[in-house]
C-alpha cells in the first residue's frame, strides 16, 4: 500500500482543517495532500484558492505575495504569473452548495478518480455547517413561529457527508461539529448516535475513534462526551469545545494497535491572550461618526473620568480608570502594520504563525463604535485585568447599563465580555462578525474590540494567511474555521495510524 493520500476536504471555509492536513502531509508520517475542496461561500472559495495557489510553492512562497502583502498592494494576475500553479489551484477549490440537486453527481466523477487513482488511499475531512446543531442557533430558532426542526436541511447535511464517505471509501476520515450536536433532537431522537451509526456502517465499516480519550474497546460506539476536544489543552489560546470523530476503515482500523493511551496528548500548560496576542501592535478604537484621534481620546478620557466618578465601582477600578484618565500614553492609530519589538509566543506556536518574510501585519485595522460602548469597553476590560474574568452586566455601573428592554432576563448577563489577558480567550465564533462585544481586547486603553488578526491568532492562522472579502467577511471566516494548529496535531495523529497500518 502507497503511503501518499489524497484529501477531499467538505465544507472547507478558509481552510482551517486543510491547513493543519496540509502541513503534517509535507512533514509528517505520510505524504498527505489536497486533492479537493469544496465550500460554497465566495470569499471563504477565493481565500481557499489563494492558500492553494501558495502550497504549490512549499516554503518558498512567491515572492511577488510578500511584496503585495508588505507593501500593503493588489494581488498581481496569478494566472498570468504562474499559470500552471494557479490553474491547479482553480482544479482544486470547488465553489458547490453540497446538498444542492446535482452537485453530488458534479463531485462523484473527482471522488472516483480519486479513489482508484490511489487505491483507497484517501482521507476525508470537513464539518457539515453547524448552526442548526449549536446552542445559540438553537435558542434562536425557538423564537421564530414558522420553524420547523425536521425541516431544516441544515440538520441532515452530515448525511452529504456520510454518502461521500461511501462513494470514496476513505483510508480515514474527520468530521468535526459544535458540542450541541450531541444534545440535538430530530423525529424525537438524538441526532448524534443516529450520526455515529451512519459513520459507522457506510461503505465495509469504519471503526470510529475519539482523540482525546482512550480507545473504546467495548461493543457499541465510545461515550459520546469522549468525542469532544478541547482546543485549550492542545496549545491553541482558546477555550474551544467541539465534537471530533475520527473513523477508520475496517481494514485500516484491523491493523492498528490502538493502546490504552488518547491519540492527542493533553498539555499542562495553557496559552493565554496576551501570549497570543504578543507582537501585534497597539491601535485604537473608532469613533461610529466623526472619527477624529482628538475626539477619540477626548470621548476614552470622558468616560475614564465617569467611571473613576461612580457609585459602586471598587476603588482599584476607579484608580485604573484615573491613571488612563489623564494618560498620554493611549494609541493614536486604528491601522497598524508593524510588528511590535519582541513576543511571548511559546515555541512551537512562534513556528507555526511567524513568517520572518512578513514585515506588515495583516487584518489588523479597527472597527468604530459609540461613545457609550467604549465606556462600556473600558470598564470592562479594566475589571478583567483586575479581577481576572469579565464583569456581568449587573457589575457595570448605572450609567453604563445598555438601553435594552431584555437585558433583565439574563440574555445579556454577559453582553460585554473582554477577554482575560492571562487565560486562553472565549470562542471565537462568527458572531464576532457582527458586533465586538463579546471579543473586547484586554489593554483597557485600547478599548476596542478584537481586530480580524487578532482573532485569527487565537485561531491559530499563520500570520501570512490571508483572507478575501471585506471586514465583516474576514470575521465570519476566521470565527468559522477549525484552528489549524489543532487541525495540524489532528492530522499527525492520523498520519501515524496510518503509517502504522501500511507498514509493509
């Protein structure tokens, strides 16, 4: 058996979980590459055919992208450039709405090129979309009249994936979803077993395995709790809960010697925002209308001196909120593009997202907002460097309480949330696309919400990775994706089953 795969990666988005596969297959156990991309969303495609573009090149990426990127320029004509790569690149990313009438039969002709091409040595990857599975998309669907669960075809798209499972027989295959999904409900059931019986019996079998439990030696499918990963105990800087199976074909699953131990080894030490964040520079907030640095810092040193000034507020918050008060030391930019001097990224993390090829920072320009969400934004995050965890709404002084008629029934007891510089970050979700207050930076006289680079790097996108589409695209994207640092440790934990299996 060859010990070169080909990747079909589904539902794709920017390409966090390829990047991770990507990686380990040019540096792991086997050789593991891209053959197929399929996602539906057009700057998460564009963003996906230019990472494509770029790993034709290996290390050496071409020189005329650093130029784009450090010179703050247009993208030149790949296909002029580099026709070759760039066609190969366009092969590769499929913009497809899988679940569409006719988009299976579109694909099914690649999958079985593929899969006699390689004899089976395939691996497939993706997470069907999440929404009607998640918490909040949940809770959100609850509130309209005419939403029906069993009729929402978000629920059954897994069921996309489990029928190209079966057509291209892969070596293995990884699907990841939202921690929800192992509580949805449809036609009276839980989703999830009915899911891990489909994964199970597509195809000759496939033995499905949890990383970061032991192996399930038992008759039946391993406790469901053991699927979910945290991304926090595998040095990502973030609090990230998702289901991840991971199956084996039978064949494949029959040669392995699966131990007592969890394919992904926990970490003692956690990384936290400000490790994550270290080296990118500071900026400042944006006033919603007239935008000036003096009106800014007038409106930050105004609110500081309310808050200094309020009832209720602990004397430690009043001391912080003086010292800024009458601070000339607040960040005069709202678009930075040089690195700042020195980081405290742990090792292996300063490998994966520093490129010393890249001098100008991406994505990292800030978003405006209203005079009293930058108060808001300034106790909070003053609180949490005080207290270490954000501040709930109740803790917010009187005249920073928002105007809205729910948020006495607990819907907004964390409106506000700053992220606690010596902890890994919340999740970083799409959410984030919309407005920043669940993603406040933790430097109080910043008072900003996360920049699109910086939520990349509590995702673990490198540094050079960019992203198509306008702002509020770019957010929707990185808050979308599986961190591919996870998605690395993911795939050299495959890579190594699978090298073990195809030992001559």
């Amino acid at each position: 058996m060859s010990s070169e795969f080909a990747i079909i990666d589904l539902f794709a988005g920017p390409g966090g979980l390829g990047e991770g596969f990507s990686q380990a297959g040019r540096n792991g156990e086997v050789s593991m590459k891209i053959h197929l991309s399929v996602e539906m969303e057009t700057n998460a495609v564009q963003t996906l055919r230019l990472r494509s573009f770029l790993r034709r090149f290996g290390d050496e990426f071409p020189a005329e992208y650093y130029e784009a990127l450090n010179n703050g320029a247009e993208f030149p004509n790949w296909l002029e450039l580099y026709p070759d790569e760039w066609n190969c690149a366009v092969q590769e990313v499929r913009q497809l709405v899988l679940g569409e009438p006719g988009v299976f039969d579109e694909i099914a002709e690649v999958l079985d090129e593929v899969r006699v091409d390689y004899d089976r040595n395939t691996i497939l990857i993706g997470g069907p979309p999440c929404q009607a599975y998640s918490l909040a998309g949940r809770s959100r669907n609850k509130g309209k009249e005419d939403y029906v669960l069993e009729q929402d075809h978000r629920h059954y798209l897994y069921e996309e994936y489990v029928d190209i499972l079966k057509r291209l027989e892969p070596a293995a295959f990884v699907m990841e979803n939202v921690k929800g999904m192992l509580s949805s409900k449809v036609d009276g059931g839980g989703i999830f077993h009915r899911v891990l019986d489909d994964l199970a019996c597509a195809g000759k079998g496939y033995t499905l395995v949890p990383l970061a439990a032991p192996p399930h030696l038992g008759l039946g499918h391993p406790p469901a709790r053991d699927f979910i990963l945290r991304a926090e105990d595998h040095g990502v800087p973030q609090a990230r809960h998702r289901v991840i199976v991971v199956g084996f074909r039978k064949d494949i699953a029959d040669k392995l010697d699966l131990g007592e131990d969890p394919l992904l080894v926990r970490r003692d030490l956690k990384v936290m925002v400000k490790e994550a964040l270290s080296g990118i520079p500071r900026v400042r907030s944006g006033l919603s209308r007239e935008d000036q640095l003096e009106a800014w810092t007038d409106s930050i040193r105004d609110q500081a001196t309310k808050i200094s000034n309020a009832e209720g507020v602990p004397e430690e918050i009043r001391k912080r909120a003086r010292r800024i008060a009458v601070s000339n030391e607040l960040p005069t930019e709202r678009l930075a593009r040089e690195y700042s001097d020195g980081h405290q990224l742990p090792k292996d993390l300063e490998e994966w997202l520093l490129d010393e090829k890249l001098e100008a920072v991406l994505h990292h320009e800030t978003r405006g907002h209203i005079p009293g969400d930058l108060g808001r934004y300034l106790f909070s995050s003053i609180f949490a460097e005080e207290h270490k965890k954000a501040p709930k709404l109740s803790e917010f002084p009187d005249f920073l309480q928002p105007d809205h008629k729910n948020r006495e029934t607990g819907h907004f007891a964390d409106r506000f949330r700053t992220q606690v510089g010596s902890r890994p970050s919340t999740t970083v979700t799409s959410h984030i696309s919309k407005d920043g207050h669940y993603f406040i930076h933790p430097d109080p006289t910043q008072c900003r919400s996360l920049t699109v680079r910086e939520a990349a790097r509590l995702q673990t996108f490198p540094d050079n990775y960019f992203f198509h589409g306008g702002r509020t695209a770019q957010y929707h994207q990185v808050g979308n994706a599986v961190p591919p640092y996870l998605a690395f440790q993911i795939a050299s934990a495959v890579s190594s089953m699978l090298k073990q299996a195809t030992k001559e």
